[in-house]
C-alpha cells in the first residue's frame, strides 16, 4: 500500500540474549518500512520474538544488531506511546488522572490537559466514569482507559502488545470497534501484536507474518478491506475469508516447526 511518507523504519534488526544455556537468537534480519499512518499488525507463533521487536520498537530494550529509525515530526510529543497485554492503569488515580497522566509527565498544565483527557474518555464512551477509579471498572473498561491514554499523549507511534488478549469475546470486539474508530480519527502510525489472525484482518493495512524462533520476516500481507470497517459485516466478506486461509495457511507451517521443537524437547 503506498504511504506519503515512512514514519518507522527497521534495518537489519537482530536481537540476541546469553542465557545459562549460552546465546540465544531472537530475532534475526528484519527488514520492514511501516508508513506514516499506518495500522500495521504482527503476528507469528508462539516464541518468535514478537513481543521482544515491539520493546525494541519502544526503546525498552536494545537490539544486538542493526538500526530503528522513527520519523520525527515534531519535538514536543513523545515518540511513542505502548498498551500493554495486562492492565497498566494506576489504581490509585481516577480514569481522568490515568488519561492524563502522560500529559502531565509533559508539563501540560492541569487545564489544558483535563480537556484533552476529557475528549478522549468521551471517545471511549467512559464520560460517566471520569472520576471513578480502577477497582470500580470492568476489565473491559480498564483498558479502554489504557488505549485512551496512549492516543491522548499524542505520539509519534503508538505500540500494542496484544492489548485485548485477556479479554472475553464480547469486550474484544467492542474494543477493537472502539479501537478502530479512534485510530480512523487520529490516523496514527500504529504496531499491534496479536496471535489472532481475526484481529489483525478487522485492524490492520497490512500484516507482517513472522517465523518461528528465531523470528524473522516470513511475508507481509496487504489488507486491502475497504475502510472505514465494521467489524460484523466484514467478517461476512469473500476477501476476508480469502485473505483468513492465506495468512493461516502460511502461519501453519511456522506453527508446527514450534510443536515439533516442543515434542523433541519433552
């Protein structure tokens, strides 16, 4: 899909761990381009270093080899912003504080960055909520306040790692509406993880498809859905069956390399 510009770009990237047992390969030779305002998912079997290329990505963690270089548009936003799997808001503030809490960080004064909190709790349908705290949510809508959270910050990317994972199904797909709704608005250059082939054809411009360990590029795949999506009516679609058996067909075998590696293991 063709992009005005590239916003991420991951030259060469490999990431290596000693261990007890010696060196361990993570992830070896991945070469992508992500474009400016891209949703761009990854997904892969069980150990292949998914998790580890988004800490790289966050700068949480560094890489053995080779350069990510994120285009800056402006100096006065954070680079990026990352949803985690398990719940990361602060039980001891209020859904406003939480949302704002990045802001504040920043040094945005408390007026101004009530009101930016403001507009995203009421995108994420929690305006009743605002002054509530964790323990008085549902799961559901504890990582609502997170994904709120992350955009209200305003980065230059945005950084999921499988943030609906632990969610039952009903909370899943509203989220991943609400999810969608939020990113058709902002147009922000999004990395998601996910192990749901589902998910990432409801989200996504384009998947990476990687390997088994140690991970690596396998294909990338055009996720050409029409947008603005809804979810219900686009699971329904030719295409997206057609493209469900393509990814799965080509995940499949990355996904038996890793049981036969668990059975000589056992």
């Amino acid at each position: 899909m063709p992009y005005d510009s590239t916003s991420i770009v991951l030259n060469n990237i490999g990431k290596t761990f000693i261990t007890s047992r010696g060196q361990v390969t993570a992830l070896t030779d991945i070469n992508v381009s992500i474009g400016d305002g891209e949703f761009f998912s990854i997904v892969g079997p069980s150990g292949c270093g998914k998790t580890t290329l988004l800490r790289i990505l966050a700068g949480l963690d560094t890489a053995s080899i080779g350069t990510v270089d994120v285009t800056i548009t402006t100096g006065d936003r954070p680079v990026n912003s990352m949803v985690f799997q398990e719940q990361s808001v602060f039980p001891w503030l209020t859904v406003i504080d939480n949302v704002a809490y990045g802001l504040k960080l920043r040094g945005i004064p408390k007026k101004e960055r009530y009101k930016i909190a403001e507009k995203y709790i009421r995108m994420i349908g929690l305006t009743k909520f605002a002054k509530a705290y964790p323990h008085q949510l549902s799961g559901g809508m504890k990582q609502r306040v997170s994904v709120a959270r992350a955009f209200a910050n305003n980065p230059e990317i945005l950084l999921m790692d499988e943030p609906f994972g632990a969610l039952d199904e009903q909370n899943r797909i509203l989220l991943q509406q609400e999810l969608l709704r939020i990113w058709e608005l902002s147009k922000k250059t999004t990395v998601f993880i996910t192990h749901s082939i589902d998910e990432a054809l409801c989200l996504s411009d384009r998947i990476m498809i990687m390997t088994a360990h140690p991970g690596t590029v396998k294909s990338i795949v055009d996720v050409d859905l029409p947008r603005p999506r809804d979810i219900a009516s686009i699971r329904t679609t030719l295409r997206y069956n057609e493209l469900f058996q393509t990814i799965w067909l080509t995940l499949r075998e990355e996904v038996l390399k890793v049981k036969e590696l668990e059975l000589a293991d056992s």
